[in-house]
C-alpha cells in the first residue's frame, strides 16, 4: 500500500479524548495497509501560553539571542504531542515511536523563529516504517548546522509535514483541520458558500496569500514546488469512518491539467482585513523616487502589498501602497521622519481601515469581462474602489473595511458560487 502523512492541527489534538480519537484514526490507515507517518501540531493554545510566559520576562524580543531562546521554548508544544500520540498509538495496539524535528534530523538555515528547511534526511524514518512502525514526528521544528534547535515559524507545522511528504515521496498528505476542506469563500460570511472537490495549487497560493487561513502559505508554496499532493478534510468526522470515503473526502489540491478539475471561471473570493494604506503627496516624478521611498520601508523589515504611483502633474505625484496593519505606525513614522524630508514630500497620508478583497481563478486566463465584472459589481453595491492589483489568475481591490463582507457577498453571488446556483452543489457537506 502507499506511505501516506497525516497532520493534525492544535484543535485536534486540543484534549486526551482527541487524542485518543487522532489515534484510532491513524490506526485504522495503517491496519490498511499504509505506512504513516504523523505530524501533530501542539496542542491548541499550547504555543500561545509558552511565548506569553516569554513575553512576561522579556517583552522586548529583538536580538539573535532572544530568538533562539524562544525557539526553545516553542519547540516544546509538539514534543509534548508527539509523546501523547505515540502513547495513544501504543495503547491501540500500534508499534509507534516519536522524534524531534532535530532527530529525525530536519536540518534548517539559522533564521530563528522563521527558519526554512534546507534538507530531510529520511533515512531512519524509513527503517521504522520498513519494521512496520508508525512514525510521529514534531512539525514546526528543525535543527541547523551548529545544532540550534529552530522553529518555522506559526502555521509551520504544515510546512513540515509536506516537507517530509516531498523528502519520502509520499502518494498524498492529508492535512486535518477543524473545517471539513476549502470553500469558495468563509462561509461564516457568506452561508451560501460550498466546498471545493479540488483546487489547484496556483489557485490555494493565491488564496493563502490573499488571506485565505485553510493552509499556511509556505506548505503550499512547497507542495506546489515538489508536487505534493494535498487534501484538506476534517478531523471531526467520526474516526471509524469508511477508509475510502474518508480518503475522498475534503478538497484534493492538485495540478491544473487534472481532468477533474472544477473549470469555474472564478474559484473562490478571498479577503483579508489586516490591511492599511499610506500615501506620500506630492513626490517628485524621477526615476529612482520608488526606491527612495521603499527602500527605507523595505530596510525596516516591513512587507508591501499593493503599489499604486499615481499620474504626474506638474512634476509631482503621489505615491500608495498598502502594509500589513500591525507595521501602519511604524511605517507612517519611517515615511514622516525619514521619507518625507529626503524626497521633499508634501505630506504622508495614512488609512488603517482598509481591506482586501480577491477574485481567484485559473478560468480567468481564458475568459475576458471578469475584472470588468467585478467592478461592475461593486459599482452597483455603492462601493468605491481604492487601489487595483491583478496576476493571471486574482483581482484584488483596496476598499474601505466596512463594505467588505458586503462586497464578498455580492461578488460571490455575481460569479455563481452560491451554492443553490452551483453545477456542483452537491460537493457542499
């Protein structure tokens, strides 16, 4: 049979009883056949309470030092899942055994907190797997070359898991979450919104990316690269649910040519609300002014979104762009102190309440009219649109906060992604 890899997020694995119940499931796919390997999250809540009781003794947490110290500390969630789940195996009957990231070993560069892997050696994986083990592994966690324990960062946990299904080649990951796959849209938003059968890798980028809070961004960066392939399913279904029911179950995210791919022009609408826009008036139009003032912006470790440089008049223009609303203060700072008075400025502009919303669609390519019918939509809703960015296959807009759950409603309707006007409706749990 094949090697599969499971994960299983803090919820899951939030109690003894889930525990217990994430083992008889895992149990059931190896008395079937398949070799397993498990990569548990910390227990829900674990990791936040670690780097709080960090946080209260050393608020400020900048220096190389101090990261490492909170990679020590975060670590230490999922090794505890790990142990509690090779014990649940065990007492299921299973011959389990648990291993650290560092292990194993995951051998990761040196940026603590936000490491990257740069190789699996999978070798004593295999042998376990090869003597009919089940193997539990931490995610979130790897070691680098000095022997650092180092961490991933939030939401690693599903980076490791499809690392270590790319490193053995495994036939599928299946990421269990508390949400029974990916939908069109957040359908505590829009109750109408229906599962997804399959969505392919481009699309579940762009998604994470746009906000979208199914999949870490950097598992599907991974899973694309090394052509992983991933499903998205409950862990909430009762664990002695039919093996191939189960295995068919959720959203497959797969590679566009599949044949079974859903052909809708557009996939799925995505938004995110930790957005802010600044403005800097009445800059000089030259070349360089762009570099002059993302430059210092970029210097300062801050991310930007949207960039918009408006038309010049009378040798001035203004320059927007958009940042994450946790670095909107220290970026109105950096461009007021720093910006203005280097490119003469007239003045800086700042908006906090802002949000982005996102059309995402591999039909896109192929069909003309959607941006057009995406601003026709939001025109008729009263619905003022800010800032534009597209790729092939996303639109994404800039609007005021308030309209967003009013626009993604609308949009979702406009594009025929309700369920009751979908071919596919009956994919909808």
């Amino acid at each position: 049979m094949a090697l599969i890899v499971h994960k299983y997020g803090g919820t899951s694995m939030g109690s003894t009883e889930r525990i217990r119940n994430v083992a008889k499931r895992v149990a059931k796919w190896a008395r079937a056949g398949h070799q397993m390997v498990v990569v548990p999250s910390a227990m829900s809540g674990e990791t936040n309470r670690l780097l709080g009781l960090a946080k209260d003794l050393s608020p400020v947490q900048q220096t190389p030092a101090m990261l490492r110290e909170l990679d020590m500390i975060a670590c230490t969630g999922e090794q505890v899942s790990v142990g509690l789940l090779s014990l649940a195996l065990q007492s299921e009957g299973m011959d389990a055994v648990s291993y650290n990231g560092w292990q194993v070993p995951v051998i990761t560069d040196s940026s603590y907190t936000k490491a990257r892997i740069q190789s699996i050696d999978d070798a004593r994986v295999r042998a376990d797997l090869a003597a009919g083990k089940v193997v539990v592994i931490t995610g979130l966690q790897g070691i680098d070359e000095d022997k650092n324990v180092t961490t991933l960062g939030r939401g690693g946990s599903d980076t490791s898991a499809v690392a270590i299904a790319a490193a053995m080649k495994a036939a599928e990951c299946l990421i269990y979450t508390d949400v029974d796959g990916v939908y069109t849209t957040d359908p505590r938003v829009v109750p109408e919104a229906r599962r997804l059968h399959t969505v392919s890798f481009e699309e579940m980028l762009e998604m994470a990316s746009l906000g979208s809070k199914v999949l870490q961004i950097r598992s599907v960066e991974f899973a694309g690269k090394y052509r992983v392939p991933l499903r998205v399913l409950s862990s909430f279904t009762p664990w002695d649910i039919n093996i191939d029911e189960e295995a068919k179950s959720g959203t497959l995210i797969t590679f566009e040519e599949d044949e079974k791919m859903e052909q809708a022009v557009v996939s799925g609408i995505a938004f995110n609300r930790d957005e802010a826009k600044v403005t800097v008036m009445g800059v000089p139009d030259k070349p360089g002014i762009a570099y002059q003032i993302l430059g210092d912006v970029a210097e300062a470790n801050i991310d930007v979104d949207v960039i918009i440089q408006n038309v010049s008049h009378d040798g001035k223009t203004d320059f927007s762009f958009t940042v994450h609303r946790n670095d909107f203060q220290r970026t109105m700072e950096l461009l007021k102190t720093k910006v203005a008075p280097a490119t003469g400025a007239a003045t800086v502009l700042g908006d906090p309440k802002i949000c982005k919303v996102s059309i995402v669609g591999i039909g896109m390519r192929s069909h003309v009219g959607v941006a057009s019918k995406m601003f026709r939509t939001l025109s008729e809703e009263g619905i003022n649109i800010q800032m534009i960015t597209t790729s092939e296959i996303k639109t994404s807009v800039v609007i005021d906060e308030k309209y967003m759950e009013l626009a993604v409603r609308a949009l979702h309707k406009a594009f025929d992604l309700d369920a009751d006007n979908s071919p596919v409706a009956e994919n909808m749990s």
